[in-house]
C-alpha cells in the first residue's frame, strides 16, 4: 500500500506528551489548561493554513469547514497514546476469526484513531478506496504512519469531507454549503457514515461549534504563523 505524499513534512508544531501535560496539569494563570490548548490549536491551523486551504480548494469545500474540524481535532491524546492501543489491539486481534470473534477484549486495530486531525484508520482506509478487513496488521500500521504526517492528513480529511457532503447530496452545492449543510457534514465527522440524516440531525453539535466560531477559523487562515 502507498500513501501519495505520505512522507512530506511541513515541520508542524507537535502535540506530545509535554504539551498535554502542560495542558492538563498546569493551572490557567501558569499557562496551562483551556487556554494553553486553544493556543495550540490556533497556532497549528496558522501554520497550516497553505496547506489548508489548498486541500478545501482542491475538494470544493469551504476552507473553514476544513480549518474548523482540523482545530477541534488538534490537541487530544499524544501520539505515544494512539500508538500504544494499536500494539496492544493488534495482538489482542491475531487475525484468526474464531479467535477474534471469541476472545478479544478490545476493539479491532483498525478503530485506533490516528494523525494530528484524528481519524481511525477504517475511516482513513475507505477513503482512499481500501478495505480495510483485508488489510494485515503491518498494512494498517503503514497507514497509520502516513497519517502522522499533516500533509497527508490534512488531505485526507479534506477529501473524506468532501465524501461525507456527497453522503447526504450536498456535493451539488460545494463551495457554497449552508450553515445546516456545515452542522450535518461537521457531524458526520464526528459520528460517522452509518447514522441516517435524521439521526445526526438530534445531535450536531459538533458541527454547531464550527458553525458559531466560523469567523475565528476564517480569520486563521488569514493570520501567519507565529512560534509556540
């Protein structure tokens, strides 16, 4: 399996084991807490912000659509977390189907989110086209090294984005979605593909958030970057 650009590098501030401990451990008039990690993630969509907003351009999608979810995503477990669960996954689900089906205790491998803007790697496999069942372990932990590199990430979300409009039949409408088209496809992101419209319709929250701070994710695209 090839990742297109899996390996290029655009030097991104990295959120690791420092930064969430700063950011859970330290109190807010040290620097650290709520206001450390918003910081964070403003600074990581203003470094990214070329790349970002190539990405929404080349899918048709509004560039703070992209830059919203990338800034909600930002920020959660360090890397070391997600690597850990999926070692640990993959041997709890040896591939043998009796065995998986009897005695596994955690989820499958390929639930395991990864990349700066997280996604599972089942997520990331079926947009780019693959199965992710007749993948082995060793194929999954390639893709998941490809999307600990934000460039490929950011282009993968895009177009997952872009598939996620075109779930509900709202490609038509790219660039120009509605502030309800933006809820529903921000909440799919976050809930998934398998939920009716009319199920992510009770909850959009997700995609609520991105809607009311629209104009903060617009004005970072606009900013350059400044070091953490």
């Amino acid at each position: 399996m090839e990742c297109p650009d899996c390996n290029v590098s655009n030097h991104s501030p990295v959120w690791g084991v420092t930064e969430f401990l700063f950011w859970k451990l330290l109190p807010k008039k040290w620097g650290g807490g709520v206001p450390y990690g918003r910081y964070f993630k403003d600074g990581w969509v203003k470094h990214n912000r070329l790349q970002i907003i190539s990405s929404a351009n080349a899918w048709h999608l509004p560039e703070a659509l992209l830059a919203g979810v990338c800034w909600i995503e930002v920020g959660g477990d360090p890397a070391i977390v997600d690597t850990l669960a999926f070692e640990v996954r993959a041997i709890d689900w040896p591939g043998t189907e009796w065995f998986d089906e009897s005695f596994t205790v955690t989820s499958p491998p390929e639930k395991t989110s990864f990349g700066a803007v997280s996604m599972q790697l089942r997520t990331a496999a079926r947009t780019l086209g693959l199965d992710e069942k007749k993948m082995d372990v060793s194929q999954l932990r390639e893709l998941a090294n490809c999307l600990q590199h934000d460039v490929f990430n950011i282009q993968l979300v895009a177009k997952h984005l872009y598939l996620l409009a075109e779930k509900d039949n709202f490609q038509s409408s790219l660039p120009h979605l509605s502030k309800e088209q933006i809820r529903i496809v921000g909440a799919r992101y976050n809930r998934g593909v398998s939920l009716t419209l009319e199920e992510i319709k009770k909850d959009t929250s997700y995609g609520d958030f991105i809607v009311k701070n629209w104009l903060h994710f617009s004005a970072l695209l606009l900013s350059t970057w400044e070091p953490l």
